[in-house]
C-alpha cells in the first residue's frame, strides 16, 4: 500500500485536531502517506484512473 485516503467530508461533531488525530493514527499504524481526500478529488489529482 502506497498511501491511504480517507474522506473525512461526512464526519460531524469534529474539530481540525480531531481529523488531524485520525490522521496521525492511521499513518503511525501503517506507515503510509494518509490524506484527507474525497474519491472526486482522488480522480482530479490523477491518483485514481478508473474505478
């Protein structure tokens, strides 16, 4: 796994620092490049070709 995507559009009742701590969690546990991206902006920024 190069890097890991995760959406954050949809979460509520959430802070900056608590997406930032999300963040932080999943690239310590995988040691990969995490991004909070939607699947669109995946596609945009060439990322994603097809699905």
């Amino acid at each position: 796994m190069e890097y890991l995507a995760i959406d954050m559009s949809n979460i509520e009742n959430s802070d900056e620092s608590d997406k930032e701590e999300i963040l932080s969690y999943f690239k310590e546990k995988y040691k990969v490049e995490v991004m909070a991206t939607t699947l669109e902006q995946l596609k945009v920024k060439g990322w994603i070709v097809s699905f």
